[in-house]
C-alpha cells in the first residue's frame, strides 16, 4: 500500500496515516512531527498553538516535537536541538525493525548535515517510527552512531495533549518522585502531592519516572495514559497566562487546553559507540474515564484494572 503523502498550503510535504476504526494521525517530513491526531470520532488529540509558524526555519508548537540532540538549553545548541526543524526524508531501510506495508504506519530518517557537523561534529542517523492502531499513537525514536568516536546526546518527545481545561486536569503516576524544578534555577525538589494539578506555571523534568503515567482530564471524561521505554524522564509543561504572553507563537489563551507531558532522557545522557544503537518507545493511548464518588481511581487507569 503506497504512502498517502500531500502537500499542505505551506508546501510541508505531510503523510495521513488511517487505520480501520477511523483515526487518523498527519506527520511532517519538516521535524519528523505529528501534528494531528484523531480519534474515531475524528476529535483532535494533539494541541496546537494557534500562532505557530508552519514556515521554516522556525520549529512548529504543537504536536509532538523530536527534540534531539538536546534538551532544552542544556548544551551549546539551539533550543531543544535542531531535528525540529530539519527535513527528515522516507526511510525505506529501518531495519532490524521490520519493514512495514500499509496506511498505518511511517518510518523516517534524519541523517546528520553538513550545516549541523559544524556545530555539533558527529555523524549519526535519527529514526523514528510512527505507527497508529485504534486508540493508539506509538512512536519509536533510535539513534545510531555512524562516527568514528562516541558520543552522547539528550533527547525528548514532546507530547502537546489538548485538554478542554487545565484547570481540571491532573497528572497521575509521578507522585513521590525527585523532580528539578526549571522555574527555580534547576533545583532539585521530592513530589509531594498525590497528583499534579495545575494553577499556575509548571515546568519540572521528573526523574526515573514509571513507564505509564496518566494525564486525566475530568470535563471531557478522557485520560491520556503514556507507556515509555528508554526514556527515563518526564517533563511536565504548561506556560500559564504570564509565560504565555512572552511566547510568540502561542495564543494569548492557549494555555488553558494544552499540556506538556514528554517522554525524555535528559539528566543522565545517552552514550553510544561507534556503530552502537540506541532505541526508546512511546505508546500515547485513551480510555474514557468514569467518576468513582466525584474523584477517578487512578488505579484503575494506572495498573490496568477494567
């Protein structure tokens, strides 16, 4: 089955994905990014600014960002690295993956350039595999050294989830855990609460967090549940009002329907050997979430109890 590529107005060469249910997930070949996703209902899951620039060489907010080979501002590069705003091309190679042949999935790759050897001199390739089931987005990212030298890099995917009120949503699975807290010079900090919730700026990286964490939004009776492999961190993200104001790709009042939950290897960085690999995995799914005496369980959600 042939690829359903189009061309969007902004010349963004974009690939639909559709499974038999009825969802549909669009992804650039600029960045490697998923900028829809739908359910059956063909409601969209993914939020997007709506200010953000579809030009290059700007990085799109929104979607799923591959930020690669660095985080945030943790390094001599730009801003969460330069694969967001490269263009990635088919890989019709991903092996030891296997090949797949139909609608539903996509597998790209970004090869290191020669404008990117000058400011971060290593050879690599970028991989990722987009593949989408029926309440399903799985994305897996691999990194392969083709230097003659090891190095190391952090990365991140950054899921922008559209949630009707930010207000009423809270983030379930990383009570407990050590966080550094961006908003106070890096420090480190013990999660006290039993869930996130949100009323004001957060921006935490997470440590050694769980490999499934719940995003349960109370007024569209949906939970987000991220399952992740290889990617030890998570980054909790929403700007609120003030922040908001100094972005300028994000609309005055999108804070309100959007968060941040990444999937992310950032405070002990990736190292490969020449020739080495190095393979994470994300699966964003949704379930419907059911009030139990005006609160969720999140163990239901959590551990899988139906």
């Amino acid at each position: 089955m042939p690829l359903n590529i189009v061309h969007d107005g902004n010349g963004l060469p974009r690939i639909i994905l559709t499974e038999p249910t009825g969802s549909s997930a669009e992804v650039l070949l600029y960045g490697g990014q998923v900028v829809s996703w739908k359910n059956e209902r063909r409601e969209e899951l993914l939020f997007m600014s709506s200010k953000a620039i579809w030009k290059p060489p700007k990085a799109i907010r929104g979607g799923i960002p591959v930020c690669f080979p660095q985080f945030g501002n943790l390094g001599s590069l730009e801003q969460h690295g330069f694969a967001r705003n490269r263009l990635w091309s088919l890989d019709n190679e991903p092996s030891p993956l296997p090949p797949t042949n139909n609608q539903s999935s996509v597998d790209l790759i970004l090869k290191s350039a020669e404008e990117d050897l000058k400011t971060w001199p290593r050879s690599f390739e970028l991989r990722l595999r987009i593949s989408l089931s029926a309440g399903k987005l799985t994305l897996i990212p691999r990194v392969r050294n083709t230097d003659s030298k090891a190095f190391s890099f952090t990365f991140a995917l950054s899921n922008y989830l559209s949630v009707s009120d930010i207000s009423e949503v809270r983030v379930e699975g990383l009570e407990t855990l050590d966080y550094f807290d961006n908003l106070a010079r890096k420090e480190r900090f013990t999660e006290q609460a039993d869930a996130i919730t949100f009323d004001g700026e957060v921006n935490r990286v997470y440590l050694d967090t769980p490999t499934k964490i719940a995003m349960i939004d109370h007024e569209k009776k949906r939970t987000f549940v991220l399952r992740k492999d290889g990617m030890p961190d998570a980054v909790v993200w929403n700007p609120w009002d003030k922040k908001t104001k100094t972005v300028p790709d994000l609309g005055v009042e999108d804070y309100k329907t959007m968060l941040c939950v990444d999937s992310a290897a950032i405070e002990t960085p990736i190292v490969l050997k020449p020739f080495e690999e190095w393979k994470g995995r994300q699966e964003l799914s949704t379930v419907s979430s059911s009030y139990c005496s005006g609160q969720l369980d999140p163990r239901k959600v959590l551990h899988g109890l139906h």
